[in-house]
C-alpha cells in the first residue's frame, strides 16, 4: 500500500466557491521520466539541488516495477518544467493522480500541498486523487520552473501510482483583490497562541499534522489592506469550512456559520463562506483576521475552494455569471 514520494447588509452568501475551468483549459502534460530517488533530505526540496546523479522513474507507476519492489519508505521525485508566457493571466492547478501514501509538494522551493500525514502519526491518502494549486506569484513564467514531491510509502505499492498527472491552467472565474491562499498560523483551542503552526490554506488540517483531531481550534493572519481598498465593500471569501465556524476582524466579531457552540451536526461543512465585511471593521494597513471553527468528525479546518478579499461587485458580478452557467 503506501509510500512517500516529493515532487512537490450584514451578508453571508454560501455555495460559491470553486472555479471551473470548461473547455477553455489549457494544461501541461507531465507523465513521463521524473528524476527519483529513495531516502529523505529536505534539501531535495530547494529548486537549485542538483538531482543529475539520480535515476529516472517513469510517471505514474509503482516503484516496485521500477527497480524497487520491497521498497517502502520515503522517497522524492523531481522535474523541471517550462511554463510559457501567455499563461500568466490563468488560474494554476497541479495534478499528481494517486500517490501511495502520503506526499507533500513543493515548487520552486515552496510547498504548495500535502495529503496525509507522514510517520510518527501516519495517516494514508493513498485513495484520494491529487489537486494543488500553484501560486501565480511561484510561477517563472517563460523561464524553468522544478517541480518536487516527497512521497512516504508504509507497505506494498508506493509512488506516484495512477492517473493523471499534468498542470492545468484555467480561465479564473473570480480573482480576489487580495490573495490569501497559503500559509496560515494554526492552533487547537477556541482562541489565538502566540507560537503557533503554521499550516496551509486551503487543506485539511487532519493531511498536515493533526490526524483524528476533532475540537476548537484557531486560524489567524495578518493581511496588509491598501487604503484605497477601503473605498469599497468588500467580502471575504472563506471557501469551504468543515463544520461550523465564527469570523473575527481586528478582534470584532463579524460573521458565523453553523452552531460554533452546539453539539449536534449540522449540514454545514458543505457551504462555502463568503462573508460581508462591515465599514470600518478593516484599517489601512495591517489587519488580524481570525477563522474560530469547530469540526465535530472527519476532516476538519479550511477544506478548499477561493481564499482572499474581494471587492463587492466583482464578487456580485461572478455570482451572477455562477446562476447563468
């Protein structure tokens, strides 16, 4: 079974959150040679390693039919690959197919995913097909770009094993003002740690460090508003929160979703958040925004979907092109 490898008003609107590309796609077909090699070193991560000594692995496969059978540990793949010029406006996506059983990727040096939770608190992925979104602002476009995914394999197949494997690039349906994907300081608990993780968003909190925790816990960051933004209103786009959560601005309390306090379940981890910003709540300059949610099974934290602030009437404009389509 599985492996690691590493290439690497007051409004609340809900439903819309993920971009759909149709036929307007364009992608980079990555199936093919990967450099590979066992054993772990984060090094292999960084875009200027020097990968020319290792083997090359056909992708997708299993490793065991590649020269490694009875091989189960860690293990990282590498590729470089040119992205040309004239996709520098599109929305990027990674697709790594299935891996057994557990992967983070990097690119350019920065990780930009992770699905399950590599050892001591293993938790396989080996199931789930790969999706990651790439950062435009990671992007070399015109220029090679190196792509890096650290694989962790516990028994059986290991690898990047099936499916597909290629980067998508779409037409975005909605672009925020201010991006907010990436990295977020994550705690347990129902309020704000000084030390806390950091940790990906979006992403299930259970694919990056914290399996089968079910509870209360905190993701908050600092985001720099420009002034002349606060001309506008503006929401924020959550994306889809598994279960129920609050919002908090500046340490004013803005907006819920679901039944932070209860008990039961409610239907809520299927919404997307998307959440009206009141005058005044932003300031010029720095603002802490801070997501409380409780999840009460399964997955938990920020799941998917668009993550950053965006003026009202984009995000009206987009909502109505979602209902014509």
């Amino acid at each position: 079974m599985r492996t690691t490898i590493s290439i690497i008003l007051f409004l609340l609107i809900v439903g819309f959150g993920q971009s759909v590309f149709g036929n307007n796609a364009a992608e980079i077909e990555l199936k093919g040679y990967w450099k590979f090699s066992i054993g772990d070193e984060m090094q292999w991560a960084e875009k200027d390693f020097d990968d020319s000594a290792w083997d090359d692995m056909y992708v997708p496969s299993r490793w065991e039919e590649n020269g490694y059978r009875g091989y189960d540990g860690y293990a990282w793949y590498r590729k470089n690959v040119e992205v040309p010029e004239y996709l520098s406006e599109r929305e990027v996506y990674l697709e790594l197919g299935y891996i057994d059983d557990v992967d983070e990727v990097y690119f350019n040096s920065v990780k930009i995913g992770q699905s399950g939770s590599f050892p001591p608190n293993i938790l396989t992925a080996y199931n789930a097909s790969r999706r990651y979104r790439v950062p435009a602002s990671l992007i070399k476009f015109g220029a090679e770009n190196t792509l890096a995914v650290r694989v962790y394999d516990s028994q059986l197949e290991g690898g990047i094993v099936r499916g597909n494997v290629k980067l998508v690039f779409g037409m975005p349906d909605v672009i925020p003002d201010i991006d907010l994907h990436g990295y977020w300081h994550f705690n347990k608990g129902k309020e704000p740690e000084a030390g806390a993780t950091q940790i990906l968003v979006p992403g299930a909190w259970e694919n990056q460090g914290f399996n089968n925790y079910d509870g209360y816990a905190v993701y908050s960051k600092v985001v720099e508003v420009p002034a002349q933004l606060l001309s506008k209103k503006l929401i924020l786009m959550a994306g889809r929160i598994d279960d129920d959560d609050r919002l908090f601005i500046n340490g004013q309390f803005v907006a819920e979703t679901g039944e932070y306090y209860g008990t039961n379940n409610t239907d809520m981890h299927r919404e997307f958040r998307n959440y009206f910003i009141p005058d005044g709540v932003l300031k010029p300059g720095k603002n802490l925004i801070v997501l409380k949610i409780i999840d009460r099974g399964g997955e938990g934290g920020i799941l998917e979907g668009n993550i950053g602030l965006i003026t009202q009437e984009k995000f009206i404009n987009y909502w109505q092109r979602r209902r014509k389509n």
